[in-house]
C-alpha cells in the first residue's frame, strides 16, 4: 500500500468491523448484537490499516481491545495475510450491556496507532409484559357480551385492543399477536415493528372483521408475545377467552304481500276491473331487519314505465300511488322490498310477480260540445269543433292518447279520417280535469262539412298506459257515434 501514515503517536484508525451487529435505527441501541450471534466465539475483523510493512526482525504488532482491556495480540514480521486480521471474541466475554471494542497497531518505528471505538450492545433479557401478565386491554361490552356481528358493524367492522404497558419498550420491538380456535394454538393474526413514534401513545392491535368472520363462531383465545430486536422473545400474554358471534344473520326475506290481489303463491293476480284503488305493499315485521335498518318498495322493475320505490322505513303497508298501476295492465311485474343495513348496503327480498289484468272499464267516452246525445247540427257549430274527454280511472302522465275522428265521404263515399291527437302525453291538468276542459282539442268544422248527412260518423279515443310502449288493438274508450245534420 502507498498511503501517507498520519503524523502522531495516536493515529486514529478505522474501527474494527463486526458483521453480525445490525444497523441502529432511530431511538434503539447502539451496535446492537442478536442473540444469534452471543452463543458462539464472536467473529470482529480488523480493516488493514494505511501503511503496512513487517519484516524480520522489524514486527508490527496488534493489540485488540474489549473494554479498554488486552484480550487478543498479534505480531507480523511479514506481509499480513488478510484472515489473520480476523479475531474472534469469547462468548463468556459478551455480558449484558454496552461494551467497547477498539485496537491498536504499533509498527516497526514505534508510532502507535489507535482505532476508532466501536460500541457494541448485548442485549440478553427479554421483554417483560405490563400488569395481569400482559393480558389485552380489550372493550368491556366484548368481554361481556362477546364479539357480536353488530358489535363489528357499530366498530369499523374490526376489534381493536390494547397492549399493557410493558418493560423498556424500545424502537424495533416486534409484536405477533393471535387469535386461537382452540387452547394453545397459536394461530398468528399478525406481527408490527415499532418505530420511535409508536412509543409516544399506547400500542394498538387490530383484529379484523374479515379474519374473525373466516376463523368462525365460538370460543376464542386472544393473546400475543414481543420479540426484541436482538432476538429475545417475552413470555407469551396470559389468554383471554372471547365469545363469537360474528356470522351475518341469516336473512328470511320472504316476498311482500299485496292487497286486492288473488292467490298466495310466488304469482299473484291484480284485477284492475274490480280494482276500487289505494293499493299497499306490506312487508311483515317477522323479516329478519335488525333495530335501525330501513325498508323500502319496489313497485315494478327499476327504470320501468310505471315503476315506483317507496321512501325508507319501518316495516309494514306502504302505498302505492294510483297513477303507477295502469302502465302494468296486461302485464306480469316484480314486487319486492330491500332492507337498507347500517353501512348502506342493500338486501332483496324474495320477488311476489303480480299478474295485471288487462284494464278495460271505467273509461268515458269522447264528447263533441254543442251535440245532442244522438247526433250533431252544422248550422249549430262555429268553425271550430271542441271535442272533451272527461279524466277516467287510474289516469296517469305516464298514458299516452290518440284521438280519431272518423266517418263517410260525401263526395266519394269513401271511409276518411281526421286525427285530433296522436301519442298525446296526458299533462298533470288533464290528470284533473280531464281533456279539451280548455278547449283545445279540436276538429275543424271544415272537416265534418266534408261527411255524408244524414250518416253517423264516430270520435274515437285509445289510450297507451305505458307511455306508447304499447297500444290496444283497437279503441279501449266508448266511441261516440253521432248523426250529423246541416
């Protein structure tokens, strides 16, 4: 080697190396050792200092120091073969403590070089656990009560506990805690290190609801152990026995029941013709709905024409409003209720099919103003023919109308027609008050100056109840037939 030897009686040197020491970290010891590596002659090398030249008769000499102490020397008088500058340190001389570890070269001309101290830690007792042998600080309702599915609904859906304050915690502790299906298991839940910032507030554990859940219902044993950074392990905590009752109830959602219907099956029959209005949906309170879980109806598949979904609330009849009946005539429809739990979540019922029967009564029939029941005068008429249809059961906004004038050709005899509405959307005023009540639906008295006197001619009405998804055959209102005169 060609290094410039420092000038001095005390050179400082490198410090000796000991590679089973592990890396310190903020807040733990310094050169810490595991307790690996304290059972066997500890292995330290020396790194070759600058200037190295023994000959014979002209030794260099090394002295390695354990506490300020001679425990090794060594003398060369040739070139240093490298695993001669590795030692190895008596177990017996690894004690409890901080220990120092230092050596010395003193060359052929005398000029004594000292090394840096590198501070070694021996660390042999393990960490003794905090009050009623460590046992964990756990929720007095759990204790009592168990852990219940609605205890870890109401917490996170976890059970977090705490470890008693125990012994010389330091950064670098590891905690492995358990959860035992039966006595003495060990069944490893999990393990944490703890850093410096962990040491400033209790330590926390967390038992989550989904491990709980898979490890099942019963008697369960919780408990947990620390291990040092070097290695020694605490005694185990004592056990705490906890009751689990964790698994989701079982949920009975039998199909609502639905009044003026027939039947006691899974298909139900709604007849509109008998149908006097104010419809309910119930939902029996024997279904399983824990304490603070909502109920809501669905009338009908979601999105659908005519479908309708109850506000949340307590079991029992919810009504169905009138004008989201008619759009199911001739249909067969879903009829269900969800249970709304405490997270939001939502849980169907089995589904009622609710067959509709075809709504073919209680329309009226179309009217011209100015008429007679039986027939109509031209001389009694302005330009402008007001046509009415009176508001009919069941009205909704979702129905569409189309309204037809028709009748004979005066000049050719031929059947012709006048259409008045087409797919017209019922508004939330004729809802009320029926058609035309503002005379605007119309036919031009130029049209009907056009039909064979003496003839009947007819206004006809059909009504879609599904927003013109669907449409009768033919008119499903009376038609009104008039005789028309000059």
């Amino acid at each position: 080697m060609s290094m410039v030897v420092p000038h001095g009686p005390l050179a400082q040197l490198a410090a000796a190396q000991v590679p089973a020491m592990l890396e310190d970290i903020p807040g733990g010891a310094t050169g810490l050792l595991p307790v690996t590596a304290l059972d066997t002659p500890l292995l330290v090398i020396v790194p070759a200092w600058p200037v190295s030249n023994p000959q014979p008769g002209r030794p260099e000499k090394l002295v390695l120091r354990w506490d300020g102490e001679e425990v090794q020397c060594r003398e060369w008088e040739a070139k240093i073969p490298p695993e001669e500058l590795e030692f190895r340190l008596p177990s017996g001389a690894l004690s409890e403590g901080s220990h120092r570890l230092s050596y010395r070269v003193i060359p052929p001309n005398g000029e004594i070089g000292d090394s840096l101290e590198l501070i070694l830690t021996v660390d042999r007792t393990p960490p003794a656990l905090g009050r009623e042998e460590g046992a964990l600080v756990i929720d007095p309702q759990v204790i009592a009560e168990g852990v219940t599915y609605g205890y870890l609904e109401e917490n996170g859906d976890g059970l977090e506990v705490e470890v008693p304050v125990y012994s010389e915690p330091v950064p670098g502790d590891r905690i492995l805690w358990y959860w035992d299906r039966r006595l003495n298991e060990y069944e490893l839940v999990d393990e944490r290190t703890l850093y410096l910032e962990d040491l400033q507030a209790p330590v926390k554990l967390q038992y989550t609801g989904e491990m709980i859940r898979e490890r099942g219902d019963g008697a369960r044993f919780v408990h947990y152990e620390i291990h040092d950074r070097a290695g020694n392990k605490s005694a185990r905590s004592r056990q705490v026995q906890l009751e689990v009752s964790a698994t989701p109830p079982r949920r009975v959602l039998q199909w609502p029941e639905v009044s003026d219907t027939r039947g006691s099956g899974e298909e139900v029959t709604l007849d509109l013709n008998r149908f006097a209005g104010e419809l309910f949906v119930t939902v029996w309170d024997d279904a399983v709905i824990e304490p603070e879980e909502t109920v809501q109806v669905q009338w009908a598949q979601p999105g659908a024409v005519g479908s309708f979904t109850t506000a949340p609330g307590q079991p029992g009849p919810f009504p169905i409003p009138d004008d989201k009946i008619a759009a199911h005539s001739a249909k067969v429809i879903p009829v269900y209720y969800e249970v709304i739990d405490k997270k939001g979540e939502k849980h169907a019922s089995a589904q009622r099919r609710v067959n509709v029967s075809r709504l073919t009564t209680g329309f009226p029939a179309p009217q011209i103003r100015g008429a007679t029941p039986s027939a109509v005068y031209l001389s009694e008429l302005g330009e402008t023919v007001i046509i009415t249809l009176a508001n009919w059961f069941l009205i909704s906004t979702d129905q569409r109308v189309t309204l037809t004038v028709e009748g004979v050709s005066q000049s050719s005899s031929d059947a012709v027609s006048y259409a008045v509405l087409t797919d017209h959307a019922v508004t939330p005023l004729e809802m009320e008050k029926g058609l035309g009540s503002n005379d605007e639906v119309t036919v031009p008295k130029s049209f009907l100056q056009t039909l064979q006197r003496g003839q009947q001619f007819r206004v006809l009405a059909l009504v879609s109840f599904d927003g013109g998804e669907t449409w009768p055959a033919g008119p499903n209102f009376p038609p009104l037939s008039l005789t028309l005169h000059d």
